[in-house]
C-alpha cells in the first residue's frame, strides 16, 4: 500500500523546511503521497497543496483575531479531509497555533501527529507542554537545550538540529563577499538589521538611523549596509531617512541579502529573532535590540523566564552578545555597544570562537534526522510493508 502523509506548513520558513523533509523521506519512501498545506518549494517535490500556506501568515494579535473564523474553517475542512482519507501520518511543521489543536484531533482518531520545529516553551511559562503532551505523538526538537523539557513531561521527542546550521559555511569568505558588494577590504562596515516585519522596521528605524549618527561621530569613515525583506519595509526606511533628514549618511539598502550584508560586517545590530541566530552562525559579533508596545512589552517581560531573548545568548547560556531592549535601545545606547566590539579584536575572537561551537552543535543534517524519526510511524502503518 502506498504511504500517504498529511501536512500544515505555516509561511515561508514551514514551506522550506518542509520540502527538505519530504526529500529525505522519498529517499526511503519513493513512492510517498504527501498533501495538505503547504508552499512552491513543498509543491516542487510532488506535494499536493489544497491551501497555500501563505494564508496562515498572520501579523500580531489583532490579525489573528479578524481572520479567527477563516482560519478554523481551513483547519476544520482539513481535519475532514484527514479522517476520511485516513493518511498514515501527519506533520504538522511549525505554526504551533494551527497546528496544535490539528494535531491532538489526528492523533485522537488514531493517526500519528509529529510535531516538527518546538514552540518556545522554553522562552515562556512551559504550562504550554501539557497541551503538548496531549496533541503530538512525536516532538523534532531544533535545539540541544528541549529534548529534556519534553522528556520530563513523557513526551517522545528526537533532536534533529537547526536547518540553518546545515546551509551555512563554517567558514564564511567575507572578503569575497565585500569584494563582491564593492567594499574596500579595510573599511569597517555595519549591518544594520531592524526585522522582516512593517511593524518592526517602523519601531526600529528613526533608532537605527540615529545609531550611525553616532558611529560616525567617532569614525566617519565607516560604511553602513541595511537589508530590507520587501518593498514595504523598505519604503518604510527611506521615509524616516528623509524624515530624520539622513538621504546623506553613507547607508546602503539592500533588497533582501541579509546574510550578504552580516557576512561582510564588521558588527551587526540586529533586532531580535532568527536574525540574530543566522548572526551568531555567521561568527558575527552583535548587538541584539527590540521595541514594541508598552503594554504588550510589559506582558511578555511578566511571562518570560529566561534572562535573554536572543538565540545566540540562549544557545550558549550566557549574555555573550549585549541586548538593549525597550528603553534601553536608545542611539547612545547602541552605539557605544557596537563601538564596544569594534574597539576589542581580542573580544571578537572570542565569540566567533564560541559561535564555532554552537554552529558544530546545531548542524546534525536535520532533514535526515527528521526522517529517521518519522519513519517508525510510517513503517508500523496497517499494510505497510516498507522499512527504514
């Protein structure tokens, strides 16, 4: 009989990670069926996409909230779907919002449900876990420090890396990078990173750009590169360019290629999120900042319980990169952050050092592991005769 496996993929991200996965189960499942929600990228390895995954992309709490009803009548109409065709297992990969509830009602109707990608139970109250344990019949966990979390809470869970780790160098050529985007080779450069999201790039933009007035205060010959995700978000820094009457500091927008502006920096300011991950495997050394709306800054700082928000300082366990949050982000602030590693190679040496060590710890070839979980379940399907 052949295989068939159901799966939710949430934005971009999901689709990418997805379409790895089911590679590497074809190596051991050729004959595999895949459908459910899903991207382009899933789509080119023979998936059967019945919604886009764009459509579970939503921004903030208010978003969510408009578009609660289309969104359950997807999700409803494709747990239909699941328990008439009775697929021998579902993926649910990321989007833990969606994907959850899903999940908990495929494994109840007798249908495995792995979970691919762990919420941050870890950065919030775990209560979180319990609803967990109820929903997944296997957690793929990206990160060394979850599998205990799971494992305590009687949760089958593997460890299977971080994707990221696999595609990026251990060694990056930054001087064939700069070569690249015209950079003399001694000239200090910043990457200036205020996130992917509009709302984001608002709150951190008129900072940003009064952060390299800073820096060029004490050295003007430095250069500033700031990767901008779409042309919203560009348009959005150009505004306060004109509006902070900056048209003629030496910045340079990029359409995308933030990985190209890091590379090249000599210090990276980042606002916290996978940026700031994709920083550290880059051996970059880096400021990590954020800002958002008081009140909703004030909600989670009460729910969180760890001291650091940024992946690279949660990885190594320490305050390895300095983070300014809030208030704290102020221009002076940043500044004098980034200044701290510029005027310390010794310092710099040291983290690319220890960003080594998580890069060596995060690249386990997660589509394969992944696989090798999933498999078992696949494997004890009624009528299978497949093996791993």
């Amino acid at each position: 009989m052949t295989i068939r496996i159901a799966m939710v993929a949430g934005e971009t991200s999901g689709d990418l990670l997805a379409s790895h996965l089911i590679r590497a189960l074809r190596r051991h499942l050729p004959d595999a069926e895949f459908f459910g929600i899903g991207g382009p990228k899933m789509q080119a390895e023979g998936f059967d996409v019945r919604w886009p995954c764009e459509l579970l992309a939503v921004h903030g709490y208010v978003d969510a909230i408009k578009r609660y009803r289309e969104l359950s009548g997807i999700r409803r109409e494709l747990l239909a779907q699941i328990r008439r065709e009775r697929p021998d297992a579902f993926i649910g990969v990321d989007a833990p919002d969606f994907n959850l509830w899903l999940e908990g009602k495929t494994r109840d109707a007798g249908i495995p449900a792995i979970h691919f990608v762990s919420p941050s139970i870890w950065a919030w109250r775990g209560g979180r876990i319990k609803r967990i344990a109820r929903s997944v019949s296997h957690m793929l966990c990206l990160f060394p420090f979850e599998p205990p979390l799971y494992e305590n809470a009687g949760v089958p869970v593997s460890y299977v890396g971080h994707p990221l780790a696999d595609v990026f160098p251990l060694h990056p050529n930054r001087d064939e990078v700069r070569e690249r985007l015209g950079i003399p080779l001694g000239r200090k450069v910043i990457a200036l990173l205020p996130g992917s999201r509009q709302s984001e790039v608002r709150n951190l933009a008129d900072t940003y750009i009064a952060t390299a007035r800073c820096l060029l205060e004490g050295d003007p010959d430095l250069r500033f590169l700031v990767p901008l995700a779409t042309r919203e978000t560009r348009q959005i820094f150009e505004e306060a360019l004109h509006r902070n009457e900056a048209t003629e500091l030496p910045i340079r927008m990029l359409f995308g290629h933030a990985v190209v502006a890091m590379t090249a920096a000599d210090g990276v300011l980042v606002a916290s999120g996978t940026a700031s991950l994709e920083a550290a495997l880059l051996k970059r050394p880096m400021v990590i900042t954020y800002r958002i709306g008081k009140w909703q800054y004030r909600l989670m700082k009460h729910m969180a319980y760890l001291p650091w928000v940024g992946l690279p300082n949660i990885l190594c366990n320490e305050g390895i990169v300095p983070e300014l949050l809030q208030d704290e982000a102020t221009a002076e602030n940043l500044a004098g952050a980034i200044r701290d590693w510029l005027q310390a190679p010794e310092r710099c040496a040291a983290v690319e050092a220890r960003f080594m060590e998580l890069h060596l710890s995060l690249r386990q070839d997660t589509a394969r592991r992944a696989a090798e979980a999933i498999l078992p379940y696949l494997c004890a399907a009624p009528g299978s005769s497949k093996r791993p």
